[in-house]
C-alpha cells in the first residue's frame, strides 16, 4: 500500500471509510435520506458562507465544471475562459460542447490572475453571458483570487463559475463576500473523502438565467436545474450514491471540527516551499502559490518518472507527476485536507530528498530538517 501524498486524491481518514459501509436504504423512497442529504448540502453551504443552496452530484469533480456550463450556456453565447492554467484552459472544451463560443483570456501559467490586466480587458470586452475561473489550478499550484474577480466580473452583469475543486476546504473562500454563481467542489481533494462525488452552490441568479433559456439545457445527467426542487418534491434525477455521501457527510463533519484547518494548511505549505527552496530546488511558481499543493521543478539531469518511480519503489509514497504543457515538468506534493499534517510532509521530504540522492542530484539541506524548522 502506497501512502497517497498526491496532489488528489488524498488520504481518507478510518471514520470516513467507516461511515461508508454503513447500511443503505433505499436513497429514492427513503423520505430520511432527503432529509440527510438536505442537511448535507445546508452544512455544505455554512462551510462555504452562503444561503447559495449546495447540491451533492454523483459524478466526479469534472462533472461539476461540465455541469456549470450545460446548466448555463446556450448556443452562440459569449463566455469568457480565464486561462492561467491547464484547468483554466480546459473550460473552453465544456463551453463549445454546449454550443458556447469561448473566448480565451490567457494570463501568465507561472503566477495568480493580474486583476488590473483583467480590468483593462473587461473595459474593451465585456460582453458575456458568464466567465470561468480555477481557484486553485492544480498543475501549476497557482491560487487565484476569485472572490475579487466574480465581484468585477459582476460590475458588467458576467456571471462567474468557480472551479474550486483543488482549494475549498484547504484555502478559506467565502461566497457571501463574492458574487460566484456556480462554486464547483470535489470530494476527493482538501475534503478527503474518495473519489466520486462533485458538489456545486447555485446562485438565484444562475437559476434564474437557466430557467430563462429560449434553448434546453443539452444534457441530463449534468443539468443542474433539474435538482432545484428535490426537497419538495421528494425526487432525484436520478439514484443518489447514498455511501458515497455517507463518506462526504463524515469529511464534512471532520471539516467543520477543526478550527485549525487553514492556518494548518498555510504553516504547512509554507515551511513546505522555504524548505525545498532553501535545499536549492526551485518552485514552479513566482507567486500565488495555493496552500493546497507544492509544485516543484523537476530537477536537471533526471525525470519526473524516475523520480515518482524511486519514491514509489524504495518508500512506498506516491506524489504527483503532471499533464499537458506541464507534463514531464514537474512534480508535485499534495499536502490538502488529510495530508496537510506534519509527520506525513516531513516523511514525503525525506523520501524525496533520497530519492533525489540515489539518482545522483545533490540537494544541498536537508529538507525534513528544514521543513521541521520553519513549522
Ligand atoms: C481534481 C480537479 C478537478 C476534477 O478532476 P477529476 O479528475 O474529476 O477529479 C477539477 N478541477 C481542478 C482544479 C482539480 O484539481
């Protein structure tokens, strides 16, 4: 069994797994099942500051991006694409899917969205339906501050879907103080429960523009409209993966319980990065880096395979090679949710640090020490 210090999933804690083989009722005629996943999405909403209602999806957190795009875009409608990374770009496949015309904005991949840049741009060009923006873009680590964007975003009546799947729950973000109007979640990254589900929050104005179509919405399975009234009406679109929440709701619960969750997460993404620069590696980032997930360059005269390989192989952990543009760059530790703790970074450094020895870089601290100190 490898330890999982990826950059999603992460670990799972035992009272999740636990919760997970409790018995099943039967999640469409249960009415107690629609009160369970009622209360789930209300605490889901409290975890992210809103009165937004949360619905829980049966599908990945792809599934949630998808979802936000069928549920808005009608064909030929402008959508702005905001790109400084590989999730950020990928938008535009979800939006031409539906019919959209994307337009792409494109910042630099090796620090956050320049807010100023975007301003001049939006002054010349705003004519859109809604926009899309990545949180945290996990292949590069790079954090974007999207509470800030929706709001000017929203002085020219843009809607904003935010891809938070790789920073709620490990980076604070507060709907009430932004103007998001689709907040995409996953289970399996800071929330750390496994991988399956995807969790959106819905503005009424997002309802609203969805229920305002001239065209139906193009899919089914991600229409997000469909879930509107599932309490009243005591009906699901379809069967909900009642263990799967199970498992969600106990993560939630663990969330809720630690008051220390973010300043856990920032003491130790911050010691991560001083302790593998100081050791003379280089971060891929300039600035903006999440507190989700360290992106590291892979070092001159090896591979990202070997090095994924050695740790694998000599240590048992596993962390995070990459795709796309960045694919062969670099690596990545994902220190989100279960794995932001201390002892589980420290022994990922050390592997690294020998993995890196045995392939003969020279890393010139010692990494776990340096971590350890900067705590
Ligand atoms: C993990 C992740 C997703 C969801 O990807 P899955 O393959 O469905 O887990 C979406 N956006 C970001 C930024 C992610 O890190």
């Amino acid at each position: 069994m490898y330890k999982i210090m990826t950059a999603g999933p992460t670990q799972v804690r035992e009272n999740v797994r636990l919760a997970r083989s409790l018995e099943c009722t039967n999640p469409d005629l249960d009415l107690a099942f629609y009160d369970f996943y009622k209360e789930t999405c209300d605490l889901l909403s409290k975890a992210l500051h809103t009165k937004n209602k949360a619905f829980i999806l049966g599908g990945e957190g792809i599934l949630g991006l998808e979802a936000a795009c069928a549920s808005l875009t009608e064909p030929n409608d402008r959508v702005l694409v905001i790109d400084n990374g590989i999730f950020g770009k990928g938008f535009v496949d979800f939006v031409k899917i539906y019919g959209g015309n994307p337009v792409l904005y494109t910042d630099d991949y090796h620090k956050s969205v320049n807010i100023e840049k975007l301003k001049s741009f939006l002054k010349t060009d705003h004519d859109f339906k809604y926009a899309t923006i990545v949180h945290c873009d996990t292949p590069s680590g790079v954090l974007n501050d999207v509470e800030s964007i929706s709001k000017i975003l929203d002085e020219y009546g843009i809607m904003s879907v935010v891809d938070s799947v790789a920073g709620m729950f490990g980076e604070p973000l507060n709907i009430s103080n932004s103007k998001i109007d689709i907040l995409c979640g996953g289970s399996q990254k800071a929330l750390s429960a496994p991988p399956g589900l995807t969790m959106v929050w819905v503005s009424d104005r997002a309802f609203k523009a969805m229920e305002e179509r001239t065209t139906p919405i193009a899919s089914f399975y991600a229409n997000i409209l469909v879930f509107k009234n599932y309490y009243e009406e005591k009906w699901f679109p379809y069967t909900m993966p009642i263990s799967d929440i199970y498992g969600l709701r106990k993560a939630l619960d663990n969330f809720l319980d630690d008051q220390d969750v973010f300043k856990r997460h920032e003491r130790i993404a911050s010691a991560c990065r001083k302790a593998i620069t100081k050791a003379g590696l280089q971060l891929y980032l300039e600035d903006g880096w999440s507190n989700t997930v360290t992106v590291i360059k892979v070092p001159n005269g090896v591979t990202d395979t070997q090095i994924l390989n050695g740790m694998q192989q000599d240590y048992q952990i596993m962390i995070s090679g990459c795709f796309d543009v960045l694919a062969g760059k670099v690596i990545r530790i994902g220190h989100m949710g279960e794995n932001a703790y201390a002892n589980k970074v420290a022994e990922t450094l050390e592997a690294l640090q020998k993995t890196l020895e045995n392939l003969g870089v020279l890393v010139e601290r010692n990494m776990k020490e340096l971590f350890l100190s900067y705590l």
